[in-house]
C-alpha cells in the first residue's frame, strides 16, 4: 500500500508549513495553533464530544494556588478560557493529569486534591457542569473508602446519558497501624482498578473493583464498544509481570482479566506508561509501551469483536521508544498512533491488516517528567496535538489535514 504521507516536518514560524512529499502530489500541513493557556501552564488533555468540538483542558499554577482550566476550538481558534476548579492543597502530577469530557450537555471533571501530610495520600475529585462550563457543581470526592492513600490516573467517558469513570484506588495499599508512607515501597497491599457510573450531578449510580492488583502508577484506557464499556490497563502479576489487560462489562457483568498480549515485561517497579485503547462499534485497538527482553518498543494490536480476542499486535517504533502513546480512530480499519521516540513525538497510521504507514514527526520534545505525556485528539479531518514545552513551561498546540 502506498504511504499518504512520506514525511512531515513541524514549522514553528509563522502558523503552518506544509511539504508536498508523497507519491500521488497531495500536500500535508502542520498549522501551529496559538495555546489559550499562560506561561505556567502544564498536564493538558485533549476530547472531542459527539459534535467534533474539541476541548483542551490544563493546569495553571500561580502563587501556590493550582488551577484547572478549559478552552474549545472553533474555526482554528481557542475561546476564552474557563475555570473548572482551583486549590491550593492539589497535587499535580505530570503522569496523572486532570481529564475533561462532554456527551454534548453535561460536563465532567476530575482533578487530584491531597488528603494527608504524605507523598501519596490524595483524594480524586469530579465535578460537573450542566452550562457548557460556565459554571461547576461543587467537587465531589469519587471513592467513598476516607482513607489517605493514592487514587488517580483516571479515565473519564459519556456513557448512555451519564459517564463512565475508572481509576486506580490505593485503599488496600493502606493498613490499619501503619505509619505514612512518602514512596510505593512502603506499600502493605496492592493497587486495584476501579470504575463508576457517575451521572449529571455527580451522583456515584454503580460502583465496581475490576482488578484486585494492578500496576501502581501507569494511565489508565477505557473505550465504549457497541457490547459495553471496556478498560484497558498495565496489569501486575505475583512474579512482576506487567503485561496489559482488559476488562469488559457485559451484560451487567465484568469478565475477568485478560493479557491482551504477553510480552512478559518483569520489572520490579512501574514503568509510568500506560496504553490507550479507542473502539468504534465492536472494532477495537490498543496501543502501548513495553521494554520486555531489555527492548524498549510501541505496539498496536487490533480487535474485531469488542476486545474478546486480539490479533497479532504490530510494532511501529523506530528502535529508540520512550512510550507515552496515545491513539484515535480513522475508520473500522485504521488508527493514528502517537508516541514519543526519544525526544521526538511521531505519530503514524497503522491498519488492522498489520502495514503501518511511515512516521510523521510532529514536534521535539523531552523525556523529562516537565515534558509530560503528549496528547492528541481527531475532529473531522483535523488531527490535534497538545504537549506541555519544559523550556517555555506553556503547553503547544498543532492541527494537521489528514
């Protein structure tokens, strides 16, 4: 299959380049979007509602006090951004980045709020909004168990006419007697995965344990697939195998785990790096970062039946895969795939018949924690990219025509 795009390399003078380099003379552009955030802006996340509309949310700190902000796209252009929430007790993590998503009326937020003196006891909080954002309920903590442990690295989705919200809950890494802990080695249990249904106004409607150990600090995936929700996760075995797995709900039931591939990735610690799965009717892919056999590399692999079996998944790395992936779907056949290979974000489309189209390189980067996880989203024929630069401490936007 011939490639649609050779190469495409990011312009940072003036708004677009574009670079006419693929077979059939079609020309491809990058068009740099000026960012509605300020200077101290940082953890961005982008979402397209149901209309194509795309939302930006980020964290802004100032004077100690951290705020959790929102701007949509039209036409090219931010509007005014908006205030959800602001605290000066949050934590900001540049892993764990607060999310925002609408089914078209409702809103929905979540940011981090700490819940003791230690490192990492904190609550996870939503919010919603029934104005487009204008104005936010007052925060609601999600997970009722009062204790000072992590929760976080949560996915939040418009689900029927609520949400769907997962997470990773830190109750059972917490016993009773134990002195607080500053750092995952102090643990006495395990992380589990948690998700809810969570409806206009906040209000918890169902609530379920997923995964009773899973990996401490990697991203949380979910997808709605024609069957059910689905969530896609880093998993931890008894022998330190962090491999991914999937839950699905059917029925009113949730399946078990399941691998959805066995790298066999044992590492004694989290990597920070978790998959992003995405679904279109029962179509279903997944992408994710492993370094099993001391080989660092980025994988997509593909489902045609909501996640109950898998294909062979495809690498699409270039040798030097740092993670930090993020995906869309294209159509039944195809996703756009972003990850970071060193200091570089690239992207390229790969197809369920196992080809993968050559990389297009979106910006530079850095591996640092201050670059955190870039981010990307597709509205219509529009690719978004969002990125926090470290240098400028400002978060960079891009669109390419696909």
């Amino acid at each position: 299959m011939k490639s649609k795009f050779y190469f495409l390399v990011l312009c940072l003078i003036g708004t677009a380049c574009s670079v006419k380099k693929n077979s059939d003379g079609q020309t491809q552009k990058i068009k740099l979007l000026p960012s509605p955030s300020r200077s101290t802006s940082a953890e961005p996340f982008l979402f397209t509602d149901i209309d194509s509309t795309v939302y930006l949310s980020w964290i802004e700190k100032s004077e100690g006090k951290a705020s959790l902000k929102f701007s949509s796209l039209d036409n090219g252009q931010w509007s005014e951004s908006s205030v959800i929430a602001s605290g000066n007790t949050w934590f900001v993590n540049w892993a764990d980045y607060p999310m925002i998503a609408t089914n078209g009326k409702q809103f929905i937020a979540h940011f981090l709020d700490k819940s003791g003196a230690s490192t990492y006891a904190y609550d996870i909080k939503l919010t919603t909004s029934s104005d487009h954002g204008k104005n936010w309920l007052d925060p609601l903590i999600l997970h009722d168990d009062k204790k000072q442990a992590e929760h976080g690295f949560v996915t939040l989705l418009p689900y029927r006419d609520k949400f769907f919200v997962t997470w990773l809950d830190g109750r059972n890494t917490v016993m009773e007697g134990m002195k607080e802990m500053d750092h995952h080695a102090g643990h006495h249990g395990a992380m589990s995965l948690r998700a809810a249904i969570i409806d206009a106004n906040g209000t918890k409607i169902n609530e379920w344990e997923l995964d009773t150990k899973t990996c401490d600090c990697c991203q949380t995936s979910a997808a709605i697939t024609t069957n059910g929700p689905v969530v896609v996760y880093r998993d931890r075995s008894d022998a330190e195998i962090r491999d991914m797995s999937i839950v699905r709900l059917l029925d009113g039931q949730w399946t078990e785990p399941k691998t959805i591939h066995n790298d066999n990735w044992k590492i004694a610690g989290c990597p920070v790096n978790g998959p992003r799965v995405v679904a279109e009717g029962n179509n279903l892919a997944v992408a994710w970062f492993s370094a099993a056999s001391d080989t660092s590399h980025v994988n997509v692999i593909f489902s045609t039946d909501g996640g109950a079996t898998f294909d062979k998944p495809i690498r699409i790395d270039e040798g030097n895969a740092i993670g930090r992936v993020d995906i869309v779907m294209i159509d039944e056949q195809s996703v756009m795939v972003s990850w970071m290979e060193g200091t570089v974000i690239k992207a390229a489309k790969v197809h369920s018949n196992g080809t993968k189209e050559p990389s297009m390189i979106i910006a530079s980067s850095s591996e640092s924690r201050s670059g955190g996880f870039p981010q990307m989203t597709k509205s219509g024929n529009q690719l978004i990219f969002a990125w926090t630069d470290d240098t400028e401490r400002n978060i960079k936007v891009v669109s390419i025509s696909l």
